[in-house]
C-alpha cells in the first residue's frame, strides 16, 4: 500500500451527494476512493492528451520524402495484419 496524503478541497455540492450516493449503495469504498479513482482516470486522460500532441507533431514535421515513406510502411503493415488475421 503505498502512502496516502490528506487534502482538502471545495466540491460542488450536487457532486458531492452523487458520490455520497455512490458509496451509501456500495457501489465505491468512500469519498476518497472515488476522488483517487477520478484523479488517476484524469491523469491518464491528461498522458493520453499529451502523447497524441506528441505524435500529431512528430507527424507534421515530417517532409514530403519522409511522409511517402511512412505511408508506404503503413501499407505494408496493413497488408501483413491481414495476412496473419486470415491465416
């Protein structure tokens, strides 16, 4: 178990009893557990945000010559994913 730290903050009131509800049915352990939940689900969306940024840059820079190559990668990929699919 790694180490908690205690935080405090300022929620909208309607979340707040939606996830009160939550945990009253059972359906999460407690408030905390819901808020580490949503935090990790933004992160991950935030690292996924980011890495596309990444790659759409990696492909802009890209020259004409470059670009034609990595098309042409492309299509030999696809022509051997469905190879292996229909084998």
């Amino acid at each position: 178990m790694t180490a908690k730290a205690k935080v405090t903050v300022s929620v909208d009131r309607g979340l707040v009893s939606v996830v009160d509800h939550a945990v009253r049915h059972h359906e999460a352990d407690s408030r905390s557990a819901i808020v580490e939940e949503a935090l990790r689900l933004w992160r991950l969306e935030h690292e996924r945000a980011h890495l596309e940024q990444e790659v759409e840059r990696y492909y802009r820079s890209l020259n004409a010559d470059e670009r034609s190559e990595d098309q042409q990668w492309a299509k030999l990929a696809s022509r051997q994913a469905k190879r292996l699919w229909e084998d």
